[in-house]
C-alpha cells in the first residue's frame, strides 16, 4: 500500500526544518500583540468616557444647587439676607453665610468644609430637590460670601440704599468623587437701609 519509497521520505524530511512553525509563531504573536492593543485602547476610552460622565454629573448637580440658591436667598417677595445685619455672615461660615476672606487669605470656597451641613448649605426644599444618590456621591452644597462690604451712613434716609454683590459658590460631586465648582456673582440692594 504503501508506494512511496523510503528513500523519497527521507529526501523530503530533511528539507523541513521548521519554517513553516516559526512563521506561523511569529504571526500568532503579532496578532496576539494587535488584540491586546485593541482591548487596552478599549478600557482606556471606556475610562474617559466614565470619567467625562462623572465630571458632568458633578457639574450639573452644582448647578442645580446654584439655581436654587439664586431663586431661594434672592427672590423678590422677600430679601432673607440682611446685608447690614454683621452677624448673618461669619468667618466660621454658620448656615452657609460666609464674611469676606481678608486680601491674600485662602478664599472661603476653598477653606470650607463642603462636608459640613453647619457651615454649607443644601436645596431650599430638599425632599423635592434632592438628586438621586445613584447619580451623586454626595449631594451638592453652596455657600454665599460677601463680595464687597457696602459702606453704610446710619440714619442716612430718603437715599438709595447701597448695593451689597454677593458671591455664590456651589459645589457638586459625581458618582467616583469627582468635584465641580461653579460660582455666579448675585447683587442685590434692599429696600430698606
């Protein structure tokens, strides 16, 4: 059955040595290198994108709570910041109403404890207002500081009172703890000095 001589085999068999194995090696092994780039590259651009996302649902929920403050402290029925009551704003920042910081001192948003309900403020309804703590790792706070320091004349009257700027900063976090700050200037002049 079997035609081929053993001489024939044995020219043959020494003509391989292992080119064929070698190549095809070779060619696992760069295919293998070009698939673990891909997968790498892939992680990496699923990172960014959580990333982006995280960043943009922490600045999104300082700003809603930013919104908020503005509408809450400065709507027009009634003024709940007394500007000329020294008292309402501290360095300690009690209830989230902070004194101006003293020139080249840190700033207040940067020195406060955004963790500390005492001295930051949160949503005026939070029942209603609060964002879902799947979305947040903490919900979004604020404080309100004292841009300028109006100069009061006591008993002055019949003038218009002085305007008082006030510097809003809310602070939101993401789901991996990724913070945004955003500020808005807010000015107002009482009605009565």
């Amino acid at each position: 059955m079997n035609a081929m001589p053993r001489r024939a085999l044995q020219r043959i068999a020494p003509g391989q040595a292992g080119v064929v194995l070698i190549t095809g090696l070779i060619f696992m092994l760069i295919l293998t290198l070009i698939a673990l780039a891909l997968l790498l590259g892939g992680t990496l651009e699923e990172r960014m994108a959580a990333n982006a996302r995280n960043r943009q649902i922490a600045l999104q929920a300082a700003e809603a709570v930013l919104r908020d403050a503005e509408v809450s402290l400065f709507s027009t029925a009634m003024l709940p910041l007394d500007p000329f009551t020294p008292s309402g704003f501290t360095a300690a920042c009690a209830s989230g109403f902070c004194v101006r910081a003293a020139t080249g001192a840190t700033p207040k948003w940067k020195s406060v404890d955004w963790t500390s309900t005492s001295a930051t403020r949160g949503f005026a309804n939070p029942t209603t207002s609060n964002l879902s703590t799947s979305l947040v790792a903490s919900q979004p706070r604020y404080i309100v500081e004292v841009a300028n320091t109006p100069i009061i004349s006591p008993g002055a009257g019949g003038g218009l009172c002085p305007t008082v700027v006030y510097r809003i900063t809310a602070r939101g976090v993401g789901q991996d703890s990724s913070e945004a700050f955003v500020q808005s200037l807010y000015s107002a002049r009482p009605a009565k000095c």
